[in-house]
C-alpha cells in the first residue's frame, strides 16, 4: 500500500522543517508553545454561532507560516486533511437547528449552518496552529518545553514516546500491508477476515520493534530526559513575540473587529 | 584508549517462559583485543551481548567492564564505556537528521555546543559519511545507514566496541569497506557474527556459544579448524578455508 508509506514520508517531513533557520524556528519553543495554547485557548472561547469575528484571527498562522519560511501548500494540505475529523463533531448540527439567524437578501442562514461553519473555522485554525507549531519547534522540544512549563515529567516522555511509536506503527503497518497486498494478487484478498489478525499481528511486531528502538536509546544513554541541539533561552524576543500575539489575540477576542469596520463604513459613508 | 577490559563470570540468563538463554558463561577480554563471538542461531549471542552493556540483567554471575561490577549505580558509566552497535540500523537511528541521531547519545552524556558539535563531526568523518550529515537517516543506503549508526556510538567515544552481525545486509563492496574501517578501530572490540570469513580477518580470538554455553574459545584458526567443533555447534568453516570451486584444492588449512 503506497498510501501508507506515502503518509510516513509526508509525517517525516514535517519533522524536518522544524530544522529551518528562520527567526521563528530560533525562539525559545516555551514561547512559541504559549503563544500556540493562549491562541487554540482564543478560538476556542467564541461564542458557537461566532464566525466573522473569527476572521481576523488567521493572520496568526498566516504570518506565523510566511516569517516561518514553511511551505504553505504543504501545511493547508495537512489542515485540510485533518479538519474532517473536527467539523464531525458539528456535522449534524444544520439539520437539527433550524432557527434562522441571519438574512442575506432572500437567503436564509440557519443557527446550524452558522454553528457549522464556526466549527470549520475553529477546527482550520486550531489544527494550523498546533501543525505550524510542530513544523516551527519539532516534537521533541515541544515536549521538553512542556515539561519546562511544569507539566509532569511523565506525561512529557510519555507523550514524545507516543509520537515516536506513530512512525514505527506506520513503518510497520506498509510493511505488512503490502506483504498482504503481494498475495491477493491485485483482488481484496480476504477482506474484512484477513483484517483482525493483521492488527493483532501488528500490535505485536511494532511492539518489539519498539522494544528494540529503546533499548537502542538506553544503550547511549538515554535516562528519560530529552536533549535538543539547539541552545536557547527565554529573552526579550520571546517576551516580545509572547506579549505581541497575547495583546493581539486578546484585542481580537475583546472587540469584533470586523464589525467595527462594518460599523464604521456604514456610519460614515453615507 | 585507557585500561579496557570485560570480564564475564558465570552468567546465566533465564527468560521468564523459563528457557535457559545463557547457562554458566565465563570469559575474559583485555584491552585492544578483537573477538568473535560465534554460534547457530538461538545459541545466546545476542542475549550475551545485551548484558555487556546492561540491558539485561543476569540471573546469575557477573559482568565486570574495566574492573568494575555492572550494578544498578555504575550502570550509567559503563554504558559510557560499551558502545553497542545494533543488527539493524533501523532499530537505532530514530531521530529526523542523521546530525540529530549522532548527536543523541553525546547529549545525554551532557555534552553540549562546540564540543558537542566537534564530537558529532569526528564520528561522522571517522566513519566517512560526512557529507550525510543533515540527510534523514531512512534516506540512506543500508551501508550507509550501517555506518551511521556506528557514528552514533563513536560520538560518545566509548573504549569497547561491541556490534551485532556487523556485515549482515551489506552488499560486498560496502562490507569491504566496512571491514577496512574496523580495523583501524583501536578499540576493544567484540562481534557476533555468521560472517565467518570477516571474523577470520578480523578477530585473532573466537568464542564459540552452543545453547547458552562457552563450547569453545581461543584462537580463531584453530577454532575453524575444528571439524568435529564446528559440525557439533552447526557451523561451517569460513569459504575462505573451504575448497577451491574450481581445481578443488583448499586454500588455507
């Protein structure tokens, strides 16, 4: 199944951007991983039929990606992959609010499709946020700075484990679904039956295979905590990279920008 | 390279299904020696080299490295000691660049900015792969990916170099130069290995493992020598001491 194996190269790629040189990717990730919290935590508080108010918050990761240097296909491609799984949660939301809310003209907008769509935007800018922060930080210093926050230790490693275990899940899963696909012979093979002891018999072979990739990582040393190569430190920039976004974040939520400007084109241009 | 040296007294290991992986090992290896340890499959090589750097724990005896007994406490500066190259290089480098794998082990030892760059730089070039350097470690070649992974544990510049089935999966050019490359290692070196003929060239001193035991040990030579040895432990002499395919003649004896 090249599908799969496809995915891992693309997953892999990710994980080298976060290597980039820009001025974003030489923040200290403490920074970086508040900004992306206290900007997930904005989105997150509108109101359930907000969502021109939302609008403006995009240009956090629209210049977040641009002085990023990140590839903006790249990462909408991924946005757009993983929003599906969001807007589920608002899916049946336009048949079962049927109150009209808003008149364009003859149109008719209901409160379902307008909490509909506040989902599709909520779930776009939180997954760009957290996707641009990986491809900004890499996962490794994410969890560490996490840990640097204050979160448990456990929970940190815990969590870089789980990350490293999705590529050897994927590495192993190709490898077996493509064992599988070689003997059906260009047919469905077995279907469904052939399917259950296929994903027990990959729990069991990526679990020694991350058997043996940790003996590896206690074999040079590895003692539960993570290193990351590049040196940095929590300065003015952070302060002026965190307290920025924070003011804006807070200025967008406090104040509907794009009503105000509506208020005002409509007030003084007669 | 300062005073190296492993000793293995009576080690047993017991998996816990019960099946007897080591029964009563002993040996000693001194410093700058080149050792194969060789043997069938399921003869307790590979359990054997996991408790020379204390991933295992033994059921009974004792692994000494420098002198010193591989406890719980001098775990951490022993494991500084053993370099443990991995069968498969997949299994090893896990991280995105080939940089970031070289520089893992050298990290955790604490080490950090222009020593820890200096340190990540040598490995690479000692082992001829500087170029590679910022490539992802899944891009390489299998020789290539073989020879990083060796970087990753020279970076933390250990004084016993212990490597599962070096040359397996390598194509014979690669393996050459694989070979040549371990040979100018100073190190203490110890191999398992079902490449006979590297561990004819490369290893004055051979032990041979049969279902958990020391069946033999010394002289490579006179090990391959052995038909009676080899045919008992279900090894074969190296081709380079079988008969020549053409005017069947033997080569070396």
């Amino acid at each position: 199944m090249a599908s799969l194996d496809g995915a891992l190269l693309d997953f892999k790629r990710m994980e080298r951007l976060a290597d980039g040189e820009s001025p974003l990717h030489r923040l200290e990730p403490r920074a970086k991983l508040l900004v992306t919290l206290l900007f997930m935590a904005t989105v997150i508080s509108y109101d359930r039929y907000a969502v021109t108010a939302m609008i403006p918050l995009f240009i956090f990761p629209v210049v977040m990606l641009s002085l990023g240097n990140l590839p903006p296909a790249y990462i909408a491609g991924k946005i757009a992959l993983l929003t599906p799984f969001a807007v589920a949660a608002g899916f049946f939301n336009p048949l079962f609010d049927h109150e009209v809310l808003l008149r364009i003209g003859s149109l008719e907008i209901t409160g379902g499709w307008l909490s509909f769509t506040s989902i599709l935007l909520r779930g776009m800018l939180t997954i760009g946020g957290g996707l641009i922060l990986v491809a900004l930080t890499g996962f490794p210093a994410i969890c560490r700075a996490l840990e640097q926050l204050g979160a448990p230790r456990l929970f940190a490693v815990q969590l870089l484990f789980l990350y490293r275990y999705l590529f050897v899940l994927l590495e192993e899963g190709g490898t077996l679904s493509r064992a599988r696909e070689l003997r059906s012979v260009g047919k469905r093979g077995l279907g469904m039956r052939s399917f259950a002891p296929l994903i027990g018999h990959l729990l069991l072979r990526t679990w020694r295979r991350a058997e043996r990739i940790h003996l590896a990582m206690l074999a040079r040393g590895f003692t539960g905590e993570f290193h990351t190569t590049r040196e940095s430190r929590f300065g003015g920039r952070e302060l002026l990279f965190l307290s920025g976004w924070s003011t804006l974040f807070i200025t967008l939520r406090l104040w509907n920008l794009p009503r105000l400007l509506g208020t005002l084109v409509t007030e003084f241009i007669p | 390279m300062s005073h190296s040296s492993v000793e293995v007294r009576n080690l047993r290991h017991l998996y816990p299904d019960g099946t007897v992986a080591l029964g009563d090992v002993s040996f000693r290896i001194s410093q700058g020696e080149s050792v194969a340890i060789i043997g069938a499959n399921g003869a307790g090589k590979s359990t054997l080299l996991l408790h020379l750097n204390g991933i295992l724990t033994p059921t009974g005896g004792e692994v000494r490295i420098n002198d010193l007994l591989l406890t719980k406490g001098t775990l951490a500066t022993l494991r500084r000691s053993v370099g443990m190259v991995f069968q498969e290089p997949d299994d090893q480098l896990f991280m995105p660049t080939v940089h970031d794998d070289v520089a893992f082990g050298p990290l955790n030892l604490g080490f950090k900015g222009e020593e820890l760059e200096r340190r990540v730089r040598d490995a690479l070039e000692r082992v001829g792969v500087g170029h590679l350097r910022e490539k992802a470690p899944y891009n390489l070649s299998g020789g290539e990916k073989k020879r990083v992974a060796i970087a990753t544990v020279l970076a933390m510049t250990p004084e016993i170099l212990v490597m599962d089935e070096p040359t397996s999966g390598l194509d014979p050019h690669a393996r050459r130069r694989l070979m040549g490359l371990i040979r100018e290692f100073p190190h203490t070196k110890i191999f398992t290995s079902h490449d006979l003929d590297m561990v004819l060239e490369l290893c004055p001193r051979t032990i041979v493992l049969h279902e958990g035991k020391v069946a033999a040990d010394g002289p490579t030579l006179e090990i391959f020598r052995d038909d009676e040895l080899l045919a008992r432990c279900r090894l074969e002499k190296p081709f380079l001491m079988q008969g020549c395919p053409v005017c069947g003649k033997r080569k070396a004896t």
